[in-house]
C-alpha cells in the first residue's frame, strides 16, 4: 500500500484528520512536526536559537525517512513549509499527496499561534504565507480537499474515499 502524504498551510487539520484516517484505515500514523520535536525539542524554541533553516534542514531530512519507512502504507501528516524546499518537493514526486486546503477565517477559529513561530508576531501572516505558497501546494498535489466549514467526520470520510480511489 502506498503512503498518503498530507500537505497544507497552518491549521488546515493535517494532524487531526492525518490521525483519524489512519485509525479507520488500521494503519500507522506519523506527523513530521512531532518526529521533530521528538528529536530535537519545541519548535519554536529551535526556531529561535537556530533559525528556519535549521529546521528546514531537519525537517528535510525527516521527509525522506518517514517516506523510506512507509512502503507498508502509513499517513504523514507534514509542516505547513514542507513544499518550500525544491529537495522535498522532488521527494514527495510520485506519492499520493493530498493538499488539505482551508481559509483564514476556519484558521482563525481553531488555530494555536503559540506553537507556530510563524505567525506569533505577526497577525496577517497566515494568509501571505498562504498566497506565497499556494501554487507549490497545487504544484505537489495530486488531489485537494477543503476542509474549512465541515465536520471532522465528513472530511475523513472524503479522504479515505480519495484514498480507495487511488488504490
Ligand atoms: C510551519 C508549519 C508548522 C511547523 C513549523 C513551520 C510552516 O507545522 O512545521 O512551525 O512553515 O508553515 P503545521 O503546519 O503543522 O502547523
């Protein structure tokens, strides 16, 4: 079975739908900002002491393990700034990759901002980042699926539904 890859911006529900669809699919779960902090402690305190491109080197370099490890089929659920860096974007090349997509206004609503150095300082951040990356979250996706406005349950089911699609 394939890996299924969750790429999105900031509070599209990566995690939170990545860990549900997992579950009903009975198989493993793995969300690389945890993998991170795992190894090398809170985000937001690497971001400060080594910057964004210390963590985009770790991060890169926790993409292609968790890709190596998930030939038996798993979801990974990614950072925001995942498809920042030309090297992942050719590593995800080939995989099913599913842009959770969202709006400013859901975000708004649910997102934790102190765990996301990204955005502590600066309000508008979100929705610049956003149009920034945008078109490399289009480029990378062979499938995208808005999850703004809709219980948790429904989307999950629409994405096992794109899952089954792909086989
Ligand atoms: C980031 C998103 C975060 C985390 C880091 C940087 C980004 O992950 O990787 O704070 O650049 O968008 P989430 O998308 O899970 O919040």
């Amino acid at each position: 079975m394939r890996p299924i890859v969750l790429i999105g911006p900031m509070g599209s529900g990566k995690s939170t739908l990545g860990k549900r669809v997992a579950k009903q699919m009975a198989i493993p779960f793995v969300d690389t900002d945890k993998e991170f902090s795992k190894r090398y402690g809170a985000i937001t305190t690497f971001f400060k002491l080594h910057g964004e491109e210390g963590f985009r080197d770790h991060e890169s370099e926790i993409l292609k393990e968790v890709l190596q490890k998930a030939k038996g089929g798993s979801v990974i659920a990614t950072g925001g700034g995942i498809i920042l860096r030309p090297a992942n974007r050719e590593l995800l090349h080939g995989h099913l990759v599913i842009f959770l997509d969202t709006t400013v206004e859901q975000v708004n609503s649910r997102l934790n901002t102190s765990k996301r150095p990204l955005l502590q300082s600066d309000p508008g951040a979100w929705s610049r980042i956003y149009q920034e990356r945008l078109p490399l979250y289009q480029q990378v996706a062979k499938e995208t699926l808005v999850t703004a406005g809709k219980p948790i349950s429904a989307t999950v089911d629409e994405l096992i539904k794109i899952v089954e699609r792909w086989g």
